[in-house]
C-alpha cells in the first residue's frame, strides 16, 4: 500500500491519490479548486512514517494564509505529515544552481524572479531515471493541453474494482502536473526531441547546495514574493516533532564533535611541522621565512643583478657563496654583509667571466645561525661546457733529504667547465701521503703533497697519486724523492710524524675527535723543540676567515715546546674549533724547529693538517626555475612537475614544506618528507582567473632543515585573441630525464601540444643554447587542425656528457596563417637531465700498505683501508674481501659488507701477525669486490691492495773471537788482545754494551770497560796483569751485555767469553864439574850428575846432567834457590858440591863445583 500525497490516507500500490480525493476532484465544480490544492500540498513533503503523537509548535510567520491552504473545512482533521527534514532545503538549493546554469546558456537577458520558486520540491532524483525525464517544457505543453476525460464523474462505491482503477488511471493522468521547473519561461519552443537536453542543465544533477544556503534563499524568495502581493503575509503552522528536537540535538553534538577532531589533527599536524622543520624562528625575522632572490633569474657577462635578501635576523652578518664554496664578493676585499633592522638588504653582484654558463646555485648563510637561503641563477653565455678534471701537473719532484725528514708540495684540481667535480685520491706508498683525501669543488681546489722519510733506509723512492672523480677516468701523478743517510752520531735530531692529518666535520658542528702528532729523536743528543709556524694555505676559505676575524685559527695545539731524550718519542695533541667555519676545505701547515740556543738535524720540518666542514643537510630541486604562458579568459596551464631530494649529508629522512607569497601560485602537496634516495614529487601550477594581461613573476620557497630554497615563476598571461585565431597550450611543461654514464640513450618522452583556437596553428621548436648539445625534437615543427591535437617527442643524447645535472629548455613557437605569433605562445619546456655515475667501487684509499717487525718482537700496530662506492648503484651493495694466496699471517677485521648509499664508506682493518715468521719479507694481496642487490658487479669490481711484511732479523750481537788465551812469563808484561763486537739486524742504534769480569779473575784480569756500536763495530781490549803468580794456567771469563736505544733487546746479550792465562818460569841451565881440589882449578866434567834445585822449603826441581855434565831446568819461579850436583867420574869418585843462585830471569851457564870428597888422614 502507498499513500494519497493529498491527504495522506492509504490508497493502492499504483495509484497517487485516495479514492475520496479523486472523487473530490472528478466534478467541475471542484476542479477550480485543483491550483489552490496543488499549492497547499506543494507546502509539504511526504516523509516516512513515525510512530508517535505530532505537536504544532509555534506559528511560522512566512507560512501562507489559510485561505490559500487547503480546501478542506476547518472541523476537518489534518492528515498526518511526516516531519520536515532538510531535504527541501537541500533540493531548493540545487534546482536554484541549475536554474542559474541554464539561464547563463539559455538566454542572454535576465529572467524575471518568480514565486513560484517558493514552492518546496518532492525529491524525485531516486524515483527518475534521466533517459525517461521529460523535458521541462514538454512537460509544461501537457500540462497546459491536458484536459479531462467525457464521462468521469464521481467515484461510486458501487463501481467494480477494475472500473475504479481505470476511472483512477484516467483521473490521475488528467490532473495537471507540479510546476518542478518554475524558473523556466511559460512557453518555450519546442526542440528537436533528440537535442532537447543538449544544452540543458541537468537539475537532478546540480543539487549540492548546502542546507543552510538552502534556508536563506528560500526565506529570501518568501519575503519578495509577500513584496510583489504574490502570496499575502499569513502564518503558516510549522510542525516540529520531538525526533527532529532530538535530531537537531545530536546535529549539535556531532558538529561539535566533528569541532574538536578537526581542532585535534591541526595540532598534530603543528606537532608533526615542528618535527620535521624544527622551530627557526630565531633565523627568522619578521614577515616570514628567510628567503634570497634574485631581480632576474637569468644573466649575461657584463651585467648586474640584484640579490634580495629577506627575513633574517637583524643586523645578521651573512656569507655569500656560489655553487661549492666559491665566494661571492661584494667587493675587492667584502665577503661578508650585514642585513638592516629588519632583516633584509640588497647586493648588486656584476656577472664576469668567472661564472660560467649554465646554472649557478647562490646561497647565503647566517655565520651565526648556520641558516642558509639559495635560489638559481642562470648564466645565458653559450653552452653548457660538461665536467672535466684537471691537475695542475702529473710530476712531483720532492727532492732529497735527511732520514725522518718530511716534505710538503701543493697540487691544485682544476674544473675547465661547469658542474660540481667529486673525487677521491689514493697513494701506492705509504711514504707518500695527501691531505685532503677527498672533497668536492666546482672551480678548483688545492691539496697538499706530503713526503714522510722516517724509519727508511737511505736511497731513491718512487710513488704514484691516483684520483679517481665522477667526471671521467682515473688521473695519476708520479711522485720521487730521495732519502739520505743520517751522518754518525747526528747529535739531536727533529722527525716529526705523520706528514698530514685529516679532519672532518659538518657545518654548525662544534669540532672533530682530537688528534695526535708524533715527535721522534733518532739522535744522540737531547732534542729541544718548538713549534715556530701555524699558517692557514691561502684559499678562498681563508679571505673569509680573515675577514670575519684576522685572529681566528681553527687548529689548536695543547703543547708548543718540548724536549725528546735520544731515541726517544713525544705526543703533541691536536684539537679543532670549527665554530666559526662555514663548509669548505680548511688547511694549515704546522712548522717544527729547533728551541732557540740549540740546534737539530732536519729542523725546521713541516706537517699539514687539512679540515673538511661538510654542508649542513639542504633540499634541492630538479627545476630551477618554472615558466607559464596563458590567454586570459581561457583554462590555466598544465601543472610542472617539481622534484625534491635531499643532499648527500642528510643523515636520514627530513621534512620539508613550499609556501608562495603570491596567490596565483599553487602547491600540491605543500609539505612531506625526503630523502637522498626516495625523493618527492611536488605539482606547481598557476591559476590566472583574476589576472590581467601581463607579466608576472612569482616565487616558491622550500624549507627543509635550517635551509631554504626559492625558485622563481615566471607568468605570462596574453592578452585575449580574435576568435579566429589559434590557441597553443602545451603539456606537460616539465620533463625529467635520468640515465647513467655509459648505459645508453633514455626513450623520449611526449609533450602534447593542443590548439583551442579556431584556426590553424604552426609550430616549431627552439632549444637555448645551453642543451644544444644534448637535447633535440621530433618532429621540429608541423601544423594542428583548430580544436586537434599535436605531440612533439623531446630526444636526450647524454653520450658526450659527463655525470651531473643538466637543465635545457625547449621553446615551441606557435604562428597562425599570416605568420604571427599565435595566443599562448611561446610555450617553454623545462628539460632536466640527470647523468648518474655509473655505480663504480672506488679504489681503496691506500693502494698498499707496508709493515715492519723484528722477528720476536710485537705485532705490528694495525691500519686502515677505507672502501667506498658512489654512482647509481641498486642499493644496498655488497662487498667481499678475501686474501690470495698463502697469507696466514694476514687478518682482515672483515670479510664482507655493505653500502647502503652513494660515497658511503666502510673501514676494514688489517693485522699481521708474526708468531713463527722467520726473517724475510712476505707479500700478500688482498681482493675487493662490489656486487649490487641485482647481482650486477659494480664497475671497477674488483679493486685490490698489496700488503708486504718485512720481518727482519733482531738486533743480535756478534763476537770474535770467542775465547782468549794468554801465555806468559812471570812477573812479565803479556800483551792485550781485543774482542770485537759487531751487532747486526734490525738494531736501535747506538747499542751498548759493557763488559764484567768474574770474581776470581779479576786480579790478573782486566778489560776496556763500556762502549757503544753505532753500525760499523767495535772493540773491547782485555788485559792480563800475571804479577807475582806462579806459573800455572789459569782460568777467567769476560761477561759482555748489550741494549739498544731506549733498552731495546739485543739478541746474543749476555754472552761470556773464557780467558785462559798460562804462567811459566825461567830457565836455569849450566854444567856440574869435578874438582881436584878445592882451589878446582882443573875441573872435570861431572857426567850424569845428579843436579838438584831447591828452596828452604825443600827440593823443587831435580834433574840429571848428559854425559858432559850439563843440565837444566825451566818454568823456574822467582826466587833464590841452592843449586846441588851430586855424582860419581870415571873412577867412580863421588863428588858433591852446591851454590846459591838467584833465579829473576833465565839464568845460563852457572857452573856447580863438586869437589872431591875429602881424604881420611
């Protein structure tokens, strides 16, 4: 069952009205009373049923007069009406949007308000299907043409159920249909039925008013339509319900709760801005971010331009700089300048010859804040000349010099063309070092050469540099020099140790890990040392520093005079202060002398320390600048295309947000977050809809960190053409392209040229001179048909180029027949081209590494390689190290790894060992390789690096000879002998030595006491002092003990050398005769004698004269003796006889007389 929309009543599924309603309406008389019906009924709107009792609040004052209501009598009950919702509100507003729509298409006049407006709508757009709904005026014609039926009449109860409803099929289409498009005029001709909604707004389609705009314009439509006396000023009941009382409650409850999320999200949103920004307002002065801009984004030589800077700090001292590190100055002697009271000021900066053609980025930051703004500035001088690495020569002589002595030489880079060079340098000697190890520069950059000749044997040494940069193949340098021997005992001498520091820190930072130098006296005399220079290397970094204050050195020493025993060694601690330093490279020389009143060898000697300040984390954009041009009246042009990444020293991801002054600019999205892989795309559009015809430029500014960024918009809008004249419109406006060096040329892309115009249109393209080289068109030129499309294919060629950024512009020019410039044109595509180096392993940061050892003494310390990779690599890469060959004694602190980000770098430690290492040297290499996440090899994969061991003998002593043997006689002189000591290996000269004797030797035993070996020998004398020892052999030993400098051991020491004395007597020798007599004055020789020597103490020595009577004795000792012959003659006579003899030397020819034995009276 449905229900009558008159009274309500239910009534059949297919029938509108009641029965008792189309009876009232069947008779003539009642008929009259039809319009009054429709537009009381008009007043309401059928709603769903609800349960419940209805009350009738107040009386509405615009409601119509009673007499206009209804025709029923006043003791009639008023059938029930659903309660009143929005939904009239909501229709009336939409059907008054499309009544606006087809009064602007339909007629040019103004069509004159009705108040038939003022009758509320049933919502009919579910109900209405739009190829079935008539047309406004169709539906008007039938209405005004319908007539009733002959022979209707009133209903009777009597009539049959199939009577009823075709006598109500026949009432219901006779009645007049609702007024739904009372703004349309009453008569309209008649259109062709297929194109009667050609031009037409669809109102069910149009409904999207608010309610409460709704409310008003019907209130308004009341009141004028009481105004003309179209309906008199009566109440009208408004029926309210307590479910709408309880509606409009929680209408109430959710907007406010829809108050407070909104309240919610825009303070998180704050929070996440904070986050992501940080707070800079103490960078900022007042009336926004600071900004840099330039009076004309493009230049040519010999022209000025006007750097505008806005809203910094007050009277903040700013430092103006282009591309990397390159200084802007002012003047001859300003690279600083100061803003006014409220933050900004203007420098006018003339373009010489110094810039080059192409793109230049201009920054200046706050040396306090470290807040940095950029913007670009265009350099139209000829083409963009690509990269190219140059060094200033390819031979170093560093002459020649003392042991431990230290050399320095600068060598310049050089860029002969635009763009930013990257580069990295490595040695294949460890002798020959470079400070800075790597860096960045866009003109040229100078580094120090530094030759170290401690702990190397005298001779000559040849060592190569390689750089390695991301704008073509290796460069290498060839380096000599000569060592020379130090003279014997040097007396003090200056080796100062390593040749040159590095450091490094980012902009803003407060300074770098402490450092140490070395001060080493190989000499044989105490070194007195002081440090007598600490000089920057003048560099564009340095006019800066001098400018800001003359007094500032950045390299701190802890220590400035000093002294070193002989041997021995000292640290001198190094510290840094960046604080005031802006990114750049910084370098000092430190120079080392002798104290005053005393002199060294090798003084003055000289080290370098360099310091990297890295940039503080930026943004930067693919686009430097963006170009529009639009016909006023006419649709907006297409969006460009804006691509955000973060720097190479980001340490992660960061927030950023764009905001433009002018309100024509739009932005979308306005804020989020990259980084140096993953970057964002942003859409820049303009919107000229309230713009006159002119030229307009506008900025955009993007914030990231303490960092921003402007970009210039250039806005043409053209004046409106004839309407024959053809229309260009290009899109998109913006391309991108990105390839990698040596990997082939990138397919075109497609930019749709359209022309809206009514005529012909010519095109062809134009490319500045910046890309000539590298960027071309397919086709250069045709012709659209008025309302056709055309397409024109933008060719890159990046074969010639070295790896960077490129920007070139293609210019399309439209025409019409007569060859006049069309509306619309030029319209100028912004190209950008990125050259990503191919994803490259650099070559390991030392080529070779080289160490020492003594055979059982300590490990050598460890060093370190430093590995890195750069290019566009399929992140992350993986690097494997392995050692060939039989290296056992060589360890790596790793085996593998991995880059997660270009010029990422990895430290790999390498350690000998020589526990059961002879003496001798031993190679070994060690392999890098790069593989990428797609198991691609990184070019240059595999890299290596040598490694040499010299294990060389220790320090031993030598002896010759080995024992000594000394024979003499006694209480006689016996001649000295010498040892010699010889120490060979690897000794810490001078050794030392001393010699001690044995206790019970040292009577007879002496030696020369303590001496030194400084490499060519010595000698230790030994003596012997026999004095009044008897003869005999004795036994001694000789203790020799050596120690190198500083104590070092010596291996052999102690060694003992024996000492044999052996001690004779004299020689007693003469004849034992026979006497006759006493006087003896014929003797006879006593033949086979017995002779005897002997003391008081008794007989010493006995012995038997020869057949002649002769005897002797020897190894006699000192003394006095009695000398006794006793023997028989021939006749066997015995004879004896003795004498006193006094042995101090050898005696000879004492005659002993034996006279006869005497005769018995």
């Amino acid at each position: 069952m449905s229900k009558c929309r008159h009274c309500g009543r239910a009534c059949p599924d297919h029938a509108v009205y009641c029965e008792e309603c189309l009876s009232a309406w069947s008779s003539p008389e009642e008929s009259s009373a039809h319009s009054a019906l429709t537009q009381a009924e008009s007043a309401f709107i059928t709603m769903p049923d609800i349960t419940g009792e209805i009350t009738l609040p107040e009386i509405d004052p615009f409601a119509p007069d009673p007499e206009y209501a209804t025709h029923f009598s006043a003791e009639e009950t008023v059938p029930p009406v659903s309660p009143v919702t929005d939904t009239s509100s909501h229709m009336v507003d939409n059907l008054s949007d499309a009544a606006r729509q087809l009064q602007a298409t339909e007629r040019k006049e103004p069509r004159l308000r009705r108040s038939s407006r003022l009758s509320p709508f049933k919502e009919i757009s579910v109900d209405v299907e739009r190829e079935s709904t008539p047309h406004p005026s169709v539906g008007q014609a039938a209405q005004n043409e319908a007539t009733q039926p002959a022979g209707v009449g009133t209903l009777a109860n009597t009539a049959s159920p199939e009577k009823a409803a075709a006598r109500r099929d026949i009432l219901e289409n006779s009645l007049p249909l609702p007024d739904f498009w009372p703004w349309l005029p009453e008569h309209e001709n008649e259109e062709n039925e297929d194109d009667k909604w050609a031009d037409a707004g669809d109102p069910l389609l149009a409904r999207q008013l608010d309610p409460a705009a709704a409310q008003r314009i019907e209130q308004e439509d009341v009141l004028r339509a009481i105004a003309e006396g179209h309906i008199p000023s009566f109440p009208m009941p408004k029926l309210v319900t307590p479910l709408l009382q309880n509606k409009q409650r929680l209408r109430l409850f959710f907007i406010c709760a829809a108050a407070l999320i909104l309240l919610s999200l825009a303070f998180d949103s704050l929070l996440v801005s904070f986050s992501f920004l940080g707070s800079h307002n103490n960078n900022q002065g007042s009336g926004g971010i600071p900004t840099l801009t330039l009076s004309n984004p493009t230049a040519s030589y010999g022209e000025s331009i006007t750097l505008s800077i806005r809203h910094f700090r007050p009277h903040a001292m700013l430092y103006l700089t282009h591309d990397i590190g390159e200084p802007i100055r002012i003047n001859i002697d300003r690279t600083l300048v100061a803003v006014g009271d409220d933050g900004s000021v203007d420098i006018k900066v003339n373009i010489d010859t110094s810039w080059e053609p192409g793109f230049h980025l201009v920054q200046a930051e706050d040396i306090n804040t470290r807040y940095i703004a950029s913007t670009t500035l265009h350099v139209t001088e000829g083409p963009t000349r690509p990269s190219h690495f140059l060094l200033d020569t390819k031979q170093l002589d560093m002459g020649g010099a003392y042991q431990g002595a230290n050399t320095l030489q600068p060598l310049t880079l050089h860029n002969s063309g635009s763009g930013n060079i990257s580069w990295t340098v490595s040695s294949d000697q460890s002798w020959l070092q470079v400070t800075p190890t790597q860096g960045a520069f866009s003109s040229q950059q100078t580094l120090l050469v530094g030759i170290q000749r401690a702990d190397l044997k005298p001779g000559s040494y040849t060592g190569t540099l390689t750089f390695a940069s991301n704008v073509g193949e290796p460069q290498t340098a060839r380096v000599t020099m000569e060592v020379r021997a130090l003279p014997p005992y040097p007396g003090a001498v200056l080796q100062v140790t390593p040749v040159v520091l590095n450091y490094s820190t980012v902009d803003g930072n407060g300074g770098s890990s402490p450092q140490a130098l070395m001060i080493t006296n190989p000499g044989t005399k105490p070194l007195y040392w002081t440090i007598s220079g600490n000089q920057p290397v003048d560099n564009g970094q340095n006019a800066y520093l001098r400018e800001l204050d003359p007094h500032f050195n950045w390299l701190k020493t802890r220590q400035d005079t000093g002294i070193v025993a002989p041997h021995d060694t000292s640290n001198v601690p190094l510290d840094i202060d960046s604080s005031k330093l802006l990114a750049g490279t910084y370098l000092n020389t430190l120079s080392f002398s002798a104290s005053d009143g005393h002199t060294a060898i090798n003084s003055p000697q000289s080290v370098a320390v360099a310091l990297t300040v890295k940039p503080q984390c930026t943004v930067t954009a693919s686009t430097p600048a963006m170009s529009f041009v639009t016909v006023a009246g006419l649709n907006h042009p297409s969006d460009q295309t804006l691509f955000l990444k973060s720097g190479t020293n980001c340490p992660g991801t960061i927030g950023w947000h764009a905001s433009s002054p002018n309100n024509w600019i739009s932005i979308m999205p306005n804020s989020g977050t990259v980084n140096n892989t993953t970057g964002a795309t942003v859409a820049i559009g303009v919107n000229p809809h309230n713009l006159n015809a002119g030229h307009y430029t506008g900025l955009v500014s993007v914030v990231a960190g303490n960092s921003s960024l402007s970009m210039s918009v250039d806005l043409s809008v053209q004046a409106p053409p004839t309407p024959t004249a053809p229309i260009l419109s290009a899109s998109p406006l913006s391309l991108n392209f990105s390839t990698t060096q040596g990997k082939g040329i990138p397919a075109g892309q497609a930019v749709t040229l359209t022309n809206t115009g009514h005529s012909p249109l010519s095109w062809r393209t134009n490319i500045n001179n910046l890309a000539y080289s590298w960027l071309g068109t397919s086709p250069t030129g045709s012709t659209i048909a008025p309302g056709q499309t055309g397409q024109v294919i933008i060719n890159i060629d990046p074969s010639n180029l070295s790896p960077g950024t490129y920007v070139g512009q293609v210019v399309i020019n439209g025409s019409d027949n007569a060859n006049h410039a069309a509306p619309g044109s030029p319209q100028t595509i912004m190209v950008t081209l990125t050259v990503a180096p191919p994803c490259t392993l650099a070559q390991p940061s030392q080529s070779a590494l080289a160490f020492n050892a003594i055979q059982g003494g300590s490990t050598p310390t460890a060093q370190t390689i430093t590995l890195s990779a750069s290019g566009n690599c399929s992140w992350p890469l993986t690097w494997n190290a392995s050692v060939s060959g039989n290296a056992s004694w060589l360890a790596l602190s790793a085996n593998k790894g991995t880059f997660t980000a270009s010029n990422a770098t990895a430290m790999l430690n390498v350690s000998p060992s020589i526990a059961g290492l002879d003496p001798g040297v031993y190679r070994a290499q060690v392999n890098i390789d790069a593989t990428e996440s797609t198991n691609t090899s990184a070019q240059s994969s595999p890299q290596s690096f040598t490694v040499t061991l010299t294990v060389q003998p220790p320090c031993s002593l030598q002896v010759a000879p080995d024992s000594l043997s000394f024979t003499g006689s006694q209480n006689q002189t016996i001649a000295s002998q010498n040892i010699s000591l010889q120490t060979t290996g690897t000794c810490v000269r001078p050794v030392s030595w001393t010699a001690s004797i044995d206790s019970g030797s040292s009577g007879w035993l002496s030696t020369g006491g303590n001496g030194s070996d400084t490499g060519s020998g010595s000698t230790l004398a030994v003596t012997t002092s026999p004095g009044s020892l008897p003869p005999g052999t004795y036994r001694g030993t000789i203790t020799l003990s050596a120690s190198g400098s500083g104590g070092s051991n010596v291996v052999g020491s102690p060694v003992q050398i024996p000492v044999t004395l052996t001690i004779t007597g004299y020689k007693l020798s003469g004849s034992a005769v026979a006497c006759a007599d006493s006087q003896c004055a014929t003797p006879a020789p006593l033949p086979n004698a017995t002779i005897t020597l002997s003391t008081s103490s008794g007989v010493i020595a006995t012995t038997t004269a020869d057949s002649s009577g002769n005897f002797s004795f020897s190894n006699i000792p000192i003394g006095s003796y009695t000398l006794a012959v006793s023997g028989a003659n021939a006749q066997n006579v015995q004879y004896t006889g003795s004498m006193a003899v006094t042995i101090n030397s050898d005696t000879s020819g004492m005659t002993v007389q034996a006279p006869p034995p005497a005769t018995t009276p």
